[in-house]
C-alpha cells in the first residue's frame, strides 16, 4: 500500500524504469519493423508492443503502488520513456 510522502521517489522511480523497459522494447520492435518494411510485420509488432508495454506497466504499478494511479507515476513513465 501507499505509505506516504517517502515512497513517491520510489514509486517514480519504479516508472522511470518501467518506462525504460517500455522504451527499450519499442526501439527494439522499431528494428524489426526497419528491416523487414512488410504490412503485415508492422501490425504485429504493433500489437506486441501494446501487449508487452500492458504487461510490464501493470507489473510495475501493481509492486510500486499495488495499483494505485498517481499523476507522478505517468511522468516517470514519460521520462523513462
């Protein structure tokens, strides 16, 4: 649960790295999508991203905050990103 005032570092940095690993798999399905310049190559990767980028924010806001939104935690996930 959320504490208070001393766990939003954590929590914001918990996005920031969520964010992160947001980035670092939309850079890496970019490539694929660059190399193969197929139709139907950039719709899957597309739906992966979405479906990963769910996963690993769900994961990270369910152990930072146990799923409580706060507006700090979407800029971390934008500076992360």
């Amino acid at each position: 649960m959320l504490g208070g005032t001393l766990e939003q570092p954590y929590v914001f940095l918990a996005a920031v790295y969520g964010g992160m690993i947001c980035g670092a798999i939309y850079s890496i399905l970019r490539i694929i999508r660059h190399v193969t310049r197929k139709r139907w190559v950039y719709i899957t990767a597309d739906a992966c991203f979405g479906v990963m980028a769910f996963i690993v924010m769900s994961v990270v806001l369910f152990a930072a905050t146990e799923f409580y939104i706060r507006a700090y935690f979407f800029m971390g996930v934008v500076v992360g990103f």
